[in-house]
C-alpha cells in the first residue's frame, strides 16, 4: 500500500466507515459485535468471499476481490443484464433466508 495516491471513502455513517486504499478494504465499526459476525459470515459464505488481512479492535481490512465490479454504489450500473443474471444464482446461495421484498413503485 505504500504507493497508494488516494483513499475512496465507500460509506460513511454514525456507525460504520468504509474506505478503500489500493486493494485493500478498511471497515471501521463502532461496533466490534457486527464485525465479528460479519468475519464469521463471510467464513461461512458459500461463495468467494474477501480475505481477512488483519483485524484491531475496530478495524476490519479486507482484500479486493478480484473481478469486475456490477457496480458502484451511487453510480449507475455498467454491468449488461447478462452479468446481472449470472450473479443471481451466486445471491440466492449466500442469502438462501432472504427473500425478494417487493418494493414501493417497483414489481
């Protein structure tokens, strides 16, 4: 990481920051609880999931997953509807409790 020009600030909220610097993810949580379960969800993950670099109280980094990304948040999709729909089969196996909600305005 030592030659890294910027730190992209993914999300940021009262409770938790996400930041990328080079191909690293560093999530910062106030809450060390949800990161520890999110470290055991992400073990149990039926799909590619990131390495754990490192972990400090408070303070998660994860690696890049190689790929291309579908998206970004607050951005519009450049992903085709064929990316879209070979990745539905991947969500359906890592949320198999989950189930689509319908939405206000959408069907």
């Amino acid at each position: 990481m030592a030659d890294v020009e910027e730190v992209e600030v993914i999300v940021a909220h009262h409770e938790r920051a996400t930041l990328r610097v080079g191909d690293v993810f560093l999530k910062i949580d106030a809450d060390q609880t949800r990161a520890d379960v999110e470290v055991e969800a992400m073990a149990m993950a039926p799909i590619p999931a990131p390495e754990v670099l490192w972990r400090k109280p408070a303070v998660l980094a994860l690696a890049a997953l190689p790929g291309t990304a579908l998206g970004r948040l607050g951005e519009p999709s450049t992903a085709s509807p064929l990316a879209w729909a070979e990745m539905s089969p991947a969500c359906a196996v890592a949320t198999p409790g989950l189930r689509r909600q319908a939405r206000p305005g959408r069907t």
